[in-house]
C-alpha cells in the first residue's frame, strides 16, 4: 500500500508541476514513516551570442544569437532514516532540452545518479554518479555562473558514473573526502593494459566567515587529463554579510607524451542584495604550450519572485585570432577568438 501511495504521489507530481505553486526549490511528495521524497528542478529559456568564431577543430564557425535551453532538469531526492545516527539516501536527475531542436529526445542526460548511507558520527559514503570530490570542496567557490565562466576544474573532473566517494563529518571546522572512479575495457574487442582508477582527495576548512579547501587529482588520460596530478587550492572569506571574496590557484605539470601543462589564478566576488546578486571574476590562465591569457566573467541575477528569476552573463575568454583556410578557396580568413560571449534568459524552479 505504501509502495502504491508513493508511486501514486511521485506521478501527480510530475503531472502537476506546472501548476505546482511553491516557495522552495524542491516539493515534498511523500514523507511517512522516516521515508521522504522530494521532487525539484528548474525550466531554464535564454538567448546567447558571441565567443569565439572557430571550434575545437579550427573550424570556422557562427557564433550569431540564438535561442537555448540552459540546462533545464528534473530530479528526485530520496532518504530514508535508518537509525537516529544513520541514514539511507538517494538521487536522481536528469537534464533536459527545452528547445524545439530535441522534441523527439528531449531527456538528453542522466546528471546524477547515487546512493549511499550517511551518519553524523562516521561520515557519509555514496557510489554512483555524482559531481566530484574536488569540485564539491575546491573549486565549488568559483562554480556560481549558469553557463560559461568558470576556469578551474569543474563537477566532471574524473568523476560521473562508476565512482565511489567517502565523505568525514564536521570535525571541529575541518572535513576530509576522497573519491575513485573506476575505467575499465570489460567488453572491448581490443583491450588496454587493463582497468583504471582515478583517485582523488581534498580537505577543507571553515571557521566564522573563512572558508580555506585544498584537493588533488590523479587526472588519468581516459578521463580526459595528461596522466599528471593536478592540484588546486580556494580561500573564501565573507567581509559582510551578503559580500564575499575568493582566491584559487590550480595547476598541472606538463607530459611529454600527452601535454596539458598549466598554472591559473582566479580571484572574484560575490554580491547579494535583496532580490539582486552579482557575481564578477578574473583569471590569469598559463598554459605551459601556449600563449598566456586573462579570462574574465561577469553575471547579474534577478529575483522576481522565489521561484522566477532572470539572469544576464558575460564572459570574454581572452582567446587568440587563428587564420582559417577555407575549403576550396586559396586565401585565409581570421577568426576572432575574443569575441564576448553573452547569455541573457529566465529560469523557474520548482
């Protein structure tokens, strides 16, 4: 009966979530009995011009407005109370394409998928597919754009599907985390040398309005890293209440045989007002095969109500102009790699 009310709840809710009138980013559908599930997402619409005229390929590409989607999702949240100290839990979400362009596949990407069980005294461990250890401790001070913005390592680092994660409680303003995530050739008609796994870890510190993270990552060539060890540090401190800055630093050494080398600075704040916050951000970015760059972003937010907001980003990545040569033609066109890239849209959550 209780497994037929639940599932009941879950599909009136997904029904009804366009009419759905809330003041959280999340609705409770069911809670009984130490169970809770809770529905959440976000229908996100905007328009986005600029960026660079040419593509990973140097490809000489449009880089004129257009209507999006930005990153619109559904998800579930679930927990269930073991023990007074120990918790089951889980999540699941997906991303989806508001646009005309996906109506035929429209749930385009699993985002998170996990479980895990978590207790005050012994920490929290999960497995699954989830944001990263490193993102989630490090560089998540720097993570606040919509879209573009952010230049150090992100949610995917070595992480998303087949990982595993442990998480220490609050000791006394300090918390420990470590994460491996397993590649493996199970299946491939020709395999590698065999599995592999990419581990890594980090710590943090927060005391009254300072926030200190250290985090390293063993950033292994199948996960889309050079084999070398990146290592990152954020410090963030609140001045007031509502302003905040940060400072990070993040590096990597170079490879003879698969390169990436690279040193980036990053200091920005963040400003909430009301209904209005804004965030700006500079980074000086080296890499070790490549010209140096400064990368800035910039992004204003509107609350119009609890659940409406509209946004506008900015975001010049300080790229070089390439010479494109085109396909059956004797002379080169440049390509300006400079060019601001500009998002501007509305967002409703639920």
């Amino acid at each position: 009966m209780k497994k037929t009310l639940l599932a009941t709840a879950i599909a009136g809710a997904i029904a009804a979530t366009g009419m759905m009138a809330t003041t959280a980013q999340a609705a409770t559908v069911y809670d009984q009995d130490g169970t809770k599930v809770d529905i959440y997402g976000r229908i996100a619409m905007g328009i986005r011009g600029g960026g660079p005229e040419y593509n990973s390929a140097d490809e000489l590409v449009s880089n004129d407005e257009e209507f999006v989607d930005v990153y619109s999702r559904l998800g579930l949240r679930m927990s269930h109370a073991v023990t007074s100290d120990l918790t089951a839990f889980g999540r699941l979400e997906w991303r989806f394409k508001g646009d005309e362009r996906y109506t035929d596949s429209g749930f385009t990407e699993i985002r998170q998928s996990f479980l895990g069980l978590r207790s005050d005294t012994w920490g929290t461990v999960q497995a699954g597919n989830f944001d990263s250890i490193y993102n989630q401790y490090v560089s998540i001070p720097f993570d606040v754009y919509i879209d573009r913005g952010l230049e150090l390592a992100g949610h995917p680092i070595q992480s998303r599907g087949d990982s595993i994660a442990y998480m220490t409680p609050n000791l006394e303003g300090f918390s420990v985390a470590m994460q491996a995530k397993h590649y493996s050739d199970r299946g491939q008609v020709e395999p590698s040398d065999g599995t592999t796994v990419a581990a890594q870890g980090a710590l943090k510190y927060e005391i009254d309005n300072l926030r200190l993270a250290l985090g390293v990552v063993d950033d292994v060539v199948e996960g889309g890293g050079n084999d070398e060890v990146l290592y990152g540090a954020t410090a963030s401190y609140e001045f007031v209440p509502g302003f905040s800055g940060r400072l990070g630093y993040e590096t990597r050494s170079d490879n003879d045989v698969y390169g990436g080398g690279f040193d980036t600075w990053g200091l920005g704040m963040s400003y909430a007002v009301n209904q209005w916050a804004f965030n700006a951000d500079i980074y000086d970015v080296s890499p070790d095969n490549s010209d140096s760059r400064t990368s800035w972003a910039a992004g204003t937010y509107y609350n119009v109500s609890s659940a409406f907001q509209v946004f506008l980003e900015l975001q010049q990545a300080d790229q070089q102009s390439i010479s494109i040569e085109l396909d059956g033609l004797d002379s080169e066109v440049t390509a300006d790699g400079d060019d601001m890239y500009w998002l501007t849209g509305a967002r409703y959550f639920f």
